[in-house]
C-alpha cells in the first residue's frame, strides 16, 4: 500500500512527447522567471502568500521563497538571502527536474522510487534545518 507511486513508461508515454521537450520546459521556467521579475514583492505580513503563515501567524520552513525568487530574479542577492537562503537551490531543482523530465521521457533514464525519496528527504532536512537556524536567530522573514 503506498500513497504514492510514479508513473510507469507507459503512462509517460501516452502524454504528448511535446509537454517534455526541453524547449517547452525551457519556456515554462522562462515565463515563471518573468512572473516573479514583474512582482512588486510585499514585506508586509498581511500580504504574505504562505497559506501557513496566514493561518497560524508563524512562518513556515519554505517562509520568504517566492519573495527571494524575486529577488534572485531582479539580482538583488543580499535581498534574497535575507528573505530566504534556499533559493538558488530551488532554481536548480527546476532546471534539473525539466531535464530529468526529458531524459525520462527519452529513455535516457530511469527514477527508481528511492531516488525520489532521498531527494526528498534531503531537501526536507536542508528546508527545516535552515527555518531551526533562523528561528534561533530571529532572522525569518516579517
């Protein structure tokens, strides 16, 4: 019984080869970039879009990671190690997950379930070690 299960290269393979085609994957990463280059990022905690920090007043461990990719965006650095240092991370996971999706998509790879979940693991243990240490701090974002 597992709550989670990946799809198999059959299932893949009745999406239309376009939607994992690296320029596609390219474009979508581009037009998020434009997305976040446009926004006017709010420091004002009524305007927060943490679902989490809405609801509970507190910040979460992914708190200031749409702001800091703004920042990263505009090249505004100290900005966005201020909001959230995790960023770059996030926009590294991006470009490998669109390649992934291509390699995948061409046979060139296979992702065994363990894969995902040690990647997952990890970033989880990076995500609330980063949110432990700025609590500690006082350096999470208003």
């Amino acid at each position: 019984m597992t709550a989670f299960a990946l799809a198999t290269p059959r299932q893949m393979r009745a999406t239309p080869r376009w939607a994992f085609h690296p320029v596609v994957a390219i474009a979508a990463l581009a037009i998020v970039a434009l997305g976040l280059r446009m926004w006017a990022p709010s420091d004002d905690p009524a305007n927060t879009v943490c679902f989490v920090r809405r609801c509970t007043g507190h910040a979460c461990p992914g708190c200031g990671l749409t702001r800091a990719l703004a920042y990263l965006v505009r090249g505004d650095f100290v900005a966005m190690w201020a909001m959230h240092p995790l960023a770059p991370l996030v926009v590294v996971d991006a470009v490998a997950a669109a390649v992934l999706m291509w390699a995948i998509r061409s046979d060139r790879f296979t992702l065994k379930p363990n894969h995902l979940a040690i990647f997952a693991s990890v970033h989880v243990v990076l995500l609330v070690g980063v949110w432990a240490a700025r609590s500690a701090v006082g350096t999470l974002p208003v």
